[in-house]
C-alpha cells in the first residue's frame, strides 16, 4: 500500500473510511450484500414462476373438407389479430388466408419466378395493411397489400445475383 502524501488525500481516506461499509449499506435495497472486502454484490432474489400454459384447444383448425388445402409442408405462416392466419405451403408455392372459423378465405402465388409467385416461401410477416414474403430460392422479397395484391418485389439485400 502507497502512503499517502497530501492532506487532499488524506481528507478524502478519512471520508471513505468515515462512511464505511455500513454507512453504504444502510440505504441499500434488501436484494444487495456486501462481502467482507466491502465489495457490493447485487442477488435478484427468488424468481417467480413462469406464468405460461399450453393452450387444450387449438387456436383456430382448417376445416378438411375435400376441397380444403392440402397442406404437405407448410413452411410458414403468422397468425392475425382477427383470429386468421396467413400460412404459406412450400409444396404448392401458396400462400392461404384463413379467417378465424378456418375457412379458406383466399390463396395467393403458385410456383414459378415472375410477380407474386414462388419456388421456396421461408417467411411471412403481416406489416398492419401489407404482408411481406420471403422466397429463399429466388432471393426475393414481395409486398403484399392484405388483399394479396403485389405491391413491389425485389432482391433481397445481400443477395447474390
């Protein structure tokens, strides 16, 4: 330990040790201990449980009506804030809306590369009145309206061409 060599630093040594490791604990919250260096250690106490459940109904179910979809691999989807769903299935390079009862309100894109269709969706996300899909093997990005007409496409940032 250096000695100390101002009366400026010994003002200041006599104030820290004034104030002491007690003196700092008093205001503490009951979450903060301190070692016997002194050294402040933060413990967050007992965590509450989780409060999550699985839910013992579906969320909505897609009536399987021999004219309903036919979903082999739905590679991705949203649900919306009206009970619905947006769901793309990668086989048929579709996009279907489903209302809140199930039912196939519209579908939207079939395979091939030209505006407002597909070869690989990997992701939907609803943007408020636009729905924005990914296509991972044509590196594209499309702008839907809700409606599922094509506002805009183009290659995704990054991508090569």
């Amino acid at each position: 330990m250096k000695p100390i060599r101002s009366a400026g630093s010994l003002l200041c040594a006599a104030l820290v040790a004034a104030c002491g490791r007690h003196a700092a604990q008093a205001g503490a919250p009951e979450s903060m201990v301190w070692d016997s260096a002194g050294v402040r250690i933060m413990q967050n106490g007992a965590v509450p449980a989780a409060a999550w459940r699985v839910a013992t109904q579906a969320l909505f179910t897609v009536g399987w009506e021999p004219d309903g979809p036919n979903f082999t691999w739905p590679q991705s989807g949203r649900i919306l804030p009206d009970g619905g769903a947006l769901v793309g299935e990668f086989g048929e390079r579709t996009i279907y809306r489903i209302g809140p009862d199930g039912a196939v309100l519209a579908t939207w894109g079939r395979e091939g590369e030209g505006p407002g269709e597909y070869q690989a969706l990997d992701a939907i996300l609803f943007l408020g009145d636009s729905i924005l899909v990914s296509d991972g093997r044509l590196r594209r990005l499309t702008l839907l309206s809700a409606d599922g007409e094509v506002r805009h496409t183009r290659v995704k940032p990054g991508a090569p061409l």
